[in-house]
C-alpha cells in the first residue's frame, strides 16, 4: 500500500530536479566562481544554516576542506555555530552574526543555507558580511524569503522555486555536490572517467 506513496516521491524528487536543472545552473556556476575567487585569493569560507540547514552548512564546509570525489589538498572553509552552546549564550539569534563579524574577511564568502530564507539570524548574518566586504552565496528556498531581500548584485543567490520543504532540501543537496564537484574540476581539471 506504501508503495506507490513511497515511489511517488521518487518521482516528485526526479521531476523537480529536472524542472530546475537549467534555471539554477548560472547561478550554481556563479556561486562556484565565487567560492574559487576566495579560495584561490588566500579567503576562507564560512557556512551557517539553522536547524537541519546548519547540518547541510556542516556537510558543506566537510566537502570543501576534505574533498568531494577525489582527493586534494583542504579548502579553508568552516561551519559556523547555529546551535548548542555558542547559540544558546545569545538567544536572540545573534550568534551567527557575532562569528561572522569576528572570523570573516573582505573577500571571504558566506554561504548560508535555508528552506524558506525567512529566519532572522540568518538575514542579520548577511548584514554582518556585507560590514566585512564579504560575499553571500545565499541557497535557499520558495521565494527566499528576507533572506533573498537582503542580498546585494555582487552576492549570489541559487532559490528551488517550490514550496515543500523536502524537495527543496533534496535539490539543495544536489546543489552542494555540484558545486563541489565543478570547484575540483577547476582546480584538478577534468577526471577520466573510471
């Protein structure tokens, strides 16, 4: 009985990725060229998500520092604290902001991950990386919320038009690997295939 639920989602999942293959692939290509600028300049990058969003921001910053598919030496890169103790001493939502302001750089790139782009601490972050001449790669959701709103011309924005938080994460998800995977073909070149 399952079954066709459970193979329904397979096909929802494929459908949609299909459906923004060819809108989201400038800006994943801009977000790329955004992230290598940094890294090859000598910048870091930082990553932040709230809720199960900072787990993608880990996966991510996981990514560029150990490698996606093939080995090469780490990207500074680090995910920052949106929950657990640091968090917890600023309930208001300002410690993303505060790591912002103290570890980022001019020329450094914040990337930050939401489903629906509409979470305070992560707008304020964006506030803050725009105070230390940083880059926002802003991945979200729907319509990107006032996430969406706060990002400048030089920030890249890569938005999954829909609406269920599932899809957006399992297309989010795709983003990071293939942003990974075109910053180790610039810096490795093309891998033959096996």
């Amino acid at each position: 009985m399952l079954d066709q639920r459970i193979q329904q989602h397979f096909i929802d999942s494929a459908d949609l990725h299909y459906q923004v293959a060819e809108a989201l692939a400038k800006p994943v290509d801009a977000a790329v060229q955004a992230v290598l600028a940094c890294v090859t300049g000598g910048g870091k990058v930082l990553t932040a998500g709230m809720g199960a969003s900072s787990a993608m921001a880990q996966y991510l910053a996981l990514l560029l520092v150990g490698g996606f598919e093939r080995s090469r030496p780490g990207l500074a890169a680090m995910a920052l604290a949106s929950d657990g103790l640091m968090a917890s001493a600023w309930p208001d939502g300002r410690a993303l902001a505060l790591q912002v302001r103290a570890l980022g750089q001019t020329g450094d790139v914040l990337v930050l991950i939401s489903a629906d782009g509409e979470e305070g601490a992560l707008v304020e972050a964006v506030q803050a990386a725009h105070e230390r001449e940083m880059t926002v790669l802003a991945l979200t959701g729907q319509n990107g919320g006032g996430l969406g709103r706060q990002l400048r011309e030089t920030d890249v924005h890569v938005c999954v038009p829909h609406d269920r938080v599932a899809r957006i994460r399992e297309v989010q998800h795709l983003v990071l690997h293939c942003l990974c995977d075109a910053i180790d073909t610039q810096l490795l070149g093309e891998q033959e295939p096996v």
